[in-house]
C-alpha cells in the first residue's frame, strides 16, 4: 500500500497537467513501515530526456543527488520512488519503462494525463525475480 496525504497527490497532479503535453517527473520522498510505504513530499523535476518529452522521461540526475545529499539529516527519510506522467497513454508501464526498470524496492507511480486532465494515478513497484511491475493499492489520508 502507498499511502499519500492529499496535498502530495493534488499538487503532483497540478504539476502533470502542467507539462501536459509533456511528460512530467519527480521524486517522491518517504519512508517504508512494516505495513505501508509512506510518502512525505515529492520534488518536482525538469524532464531531461534528449529523446521526445512526449514518450519518455528523465529525472534530472543533480536534483536526485542533491536530494539524497539532503536527506542525509537523519530524518529517516528516503527516495522511496519516482513518478512519471504518461500524455494521451494509460496509467500501465510502457516498454521503455520496463527497460528502465532495475532498481527494486523502488515506486513507480504513473499519472495517466487526458486531454490536460488527470484521470488515472496507479503505483507500481520493480520485481525483480518476475523483472515485471507490481500494481500496488493507493491510498490517500
Ligand atoms: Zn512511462
């Protein structure tokens, strides 16, 4: 289960259909508990990708450097994901997703952007021995 507070889930939706047309990534910062993944806060980032923006993300790799540095404070908080939104697409990983996947105990979250509105979010997490995605419920509070 990953739990959000409203706040986190609205100002990332408001950020997606921001970029919309455009894909849009960030970090999502937070901590695992023995029964949930939590997440805090997320930092918005520019996509960097050199390939076409519309289909495929990057996460600026300072913003996720200086974010782990930052985090180094003993807060007990960590990268526990990232999210991505898909323009036009389903909220399900593509191809290219799959490819980028190797990091395990990470959160994918992927925001189905329509038309500039956002009708899906779903979380997915990398399973490595399946080297598949496993969907995982949401949860706001
Ligand atoms: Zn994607």
């Amino acid at each position: 289960m990953l739990v959000f507070s409203n706040q986190t889930l609205k100002s990332i939706k408001v950020f997606a259909e921001r970029e919309y047309p455009y894909e849009c990534c960030g970090l999502l910062i937070g901590k695992h508990t023995s029964t949930d993944i939590q997440v805090k806060r997320h930092i918005s980032s520019p996509n960097v990708t050199r390939e076409d923006k519309r289909e495929t993300f990057e996460i600026d790799p300072k913003i996720r450097f200086d974010v782990m540095r930052d985090l180094e404070d003993g807060s007990g908080l960590s990268i526990i994901g990232h999210y991505h939104s898909h323009p036009d697409e389903a909220a399900i990983p593509s191809k290219k997703d799959l490819e980028m996947a190797f990091e395990p105990e990470l959160v994918w979250v992927i925001l189905s952007v329509i038309k500039g509105s956002v009708i899906d979010i779903v979380p997915f997490i990398y399973n490595t021995e399946q080297k598949m995605f496993d969907r995982l419920q949401i949860k706001i509070n």
